[in-house]
C-alpha cells in the first residue's frame, strides 16, 4: 500500500511539475510575444503616428536648416541663426546679385552698416526697405563670423527683370502713342508690377475721359526665353463703344425752357447716330464744365446775376451705354 500510495503521489508530484513548467512555457513565449510586438510597435508604427499628427510634417521641416547658394567664405544662416551674432560689430558687408541697381544705391538704403553691431530688428527693417526700392524680387540675409567678436554680412539680391518691350493690344479706340505717354512704366525700365496695376487704371481713367465707359484694360508679362532677364510688358484693352448721353434734362428752371438751355451747351449734346459718328455726343466730363461756363455767363449776359446752379446729376444705365445728365438751376430771380 505505501508503495501504491508512494507511487501515486509521485504521480501527482510530476503531474503538477509538468502542469507548471508547462504554465511557465506559456508565460514566457506570451512575454516574449508581447515584448517583441512592442518592439516592433515602437520601431515602425509610433514614427507613423507621429508623423500623421496634424502639423508634425510642418515642425519637422522647420527645424531643419535651409540650403541655398552659400557665398564664398560664409555660411548661410535663417532668421534664428542670427541671433548668435547679435552684437556683434559688422566688419564686412558684401552684395551678391547686382546687374543693373548700384552697390551704393543698396548700401544707402539700409541702416546696417560696417563698424555698427548687428541687431536683428536693423536687419528686418533693411530687408523691408530694399523690397520697397521696387527693384528686387527677393532679398535674404546670410551671416558668417569673422573672428573676435565680428561677423560678416552678405546680402543676396535678384533683381527684377527690364523690360524690353511695351506693347499695345486692342487699342483700336486710342492711339497706341497717345497710350505710351498715359503709362508710367516705359522700356527698358525695371519691372514694378505695383506701377505696372497703377498704369492701367491711369490707361482705364484716359478711355473714360474720352467717354469709353466700358473700357477695361489689363496687363500681361510675357518672358523673354532668350534673355531671362528680361519680359515683355503687354498692355490689352477692350475698348468697346463709348457712351453716349440719352438725355439732358433741367430742374426748376422757371424763365427758359429746355431746349433753349440745352441750345446754349456747345459741346454737350443729346446723342443720336449722327452725333455718335461725328464724334460729338459723347460725355466728356471737361467738356460739360465748359458747358455749364458758358450757361452762366448766357445767364449773366441776359441779366440773371445770381444765377446758380448745383452739382448736376449723372445717371449711367444698367449696360453702361447710356448718361442720363439732370441739372438744378435757380432763375426765378428776375434781372
């Protein structure tokens, strides 16, 4: 009997080590299992993760330095670069990129200058103030020590193209002459898209004084393939047909009538097929002050001293085709 019962317990005794060394197998490739999945989580999945977060793409490409031309003996720095020779006395400035502006036209538009020390604010304020010259399309600063406490500057400037050629299209209106000498921007001068925005409202002003209300004009630049620096500055224009007066009308006026008023008005006149072919018809704003001129001397000569009038009124229709001229008069006052 002990032999059966030492028997039996032997048999539990390496059923349960068998049970436990087989639970502790299991443990440890579960272990094992779950350390090499985070491993592997780690490694290919997080950088994943962090990437996709919004704006993370944006940091990553921020902090990393900007590569450019590097000036010979410098280095290029950014904005924060510069900090670390802020106060530090500028013993060198030079110039990159100059075809056509003057070194001492750069030099004496910045407050940066050799012996001064170098703040970040200057800096700024010289950039800023070489951009509203009108002549560079892009200006950047790069800086490089230069040993006991100096550094040295360099400037990299392009400039913006000439212009080789001032054209005219669809002017069939206005003389393309009496056009060049509206504009400001002539050829062979630098190219300012902000002069080149101003030249067309000036050419937009010019169709309406001669009563081409439906007038619009833009501008286009086109490269030249051969001369890189230079462009073609094209002028386009839609001309159309110039608006005519419909109507002349007159308010209050109690001793003539309208049609003697308008007979006194040389130059302004009710437009008709006639008149529009003759040139005449047309509104022209300088012409109608001349106009009301000489109603008030025709006034004064029939003995109405303190006749008046007031601002007249110009209504323009929907389609821009037609003026609609009202004017206010006081004539009751006898001679």
């Amino acid at each position: 009997m002990a032999s059966s019962s030492g028997l039996r317990c032997i048999h539990r005794s390496c059923v349960f080590g068998t049970q436990r060394r087989g639970f502790i197998s299991r443990f440890l490739n579960q272990t094992s299992l779950l350390l090499i999945s985070t491993f592997f989580i780690s490694v290919l999945i997080a950088p994943t993760l962090a990437f996709s977060e919004p704006g993370a793409e944006r940091r990553v490409e921020s902090e990393l330095p900007v590569e450019r031309e590097p000036a010979q003996g410098a280095r290029r720095t950014s904005g924060s670069s510069l900090r670390q020779f802020e106060g530090e006395r500028i013993s060198e400035i030079s110039i990159q990129g100059l075809r056509r502006i003057e070194k001492d036209a750069v030099l004496g538009k910045i407050e940066s200058k050799k012996g001064k020390r170098l703040i970040l604010e200057t800096v700024g304020n010289d950039i800023r103030s070489l951009f509203e010259m009108g002549y560079f399309d892009d200006v950047s600063v790069a800086a490089a020590s230069a040993g006991r406490g100096k550094v040295k500057l360099t400037l990299a400037l392009k400039e913006r193209p000439v212009i080789s050629e001032l054209i005219f299209e669809g002017n069939e209106k206005v003389d393309t002459s009496d056009l060049a000498e509206v504009v400001k921007l002539k050829a062979w001068a630098i190219l300012d898209i902000n002069q080149a925005r101003e030249d067309v409202d000036r050419i937009q002003k010019h169709y309406e004084e001669k009563g081409f209300y439906l007038a619009k004009a833009y501008f286009e630049i086109e490269e030249d393939p051969k001369q890189k620096d230079q462009v073609k500055l094209i002028f386009k224009v839609n001309d159309y047909e110039k608006v005519e007066i419909k109507k002349i009308s007159f308010l209050n006026n109690k001793v003539f009538s309208d049609q003697e008023l308008k007979k006194v008005l040389f130059e302004t006149s009710e437009g008709s097929v006639f008149s529009f072919l003759s040139g005449s018809g047309s509104f022209r704003e300088s012409a109608f002050k001349q106009d009301l001129n000489r109603l008030t001397f025709w006034y004064l000569d029939n003995g109405y001293i303190k006749f008046r009038y007031e601002n007249p009124s110009v209504t323009v229709t929907n389609d821009k085709r037609w003026l609609y001229v009202s004017l206010f008069v006081e004539d009751s006052l006898g001679p």
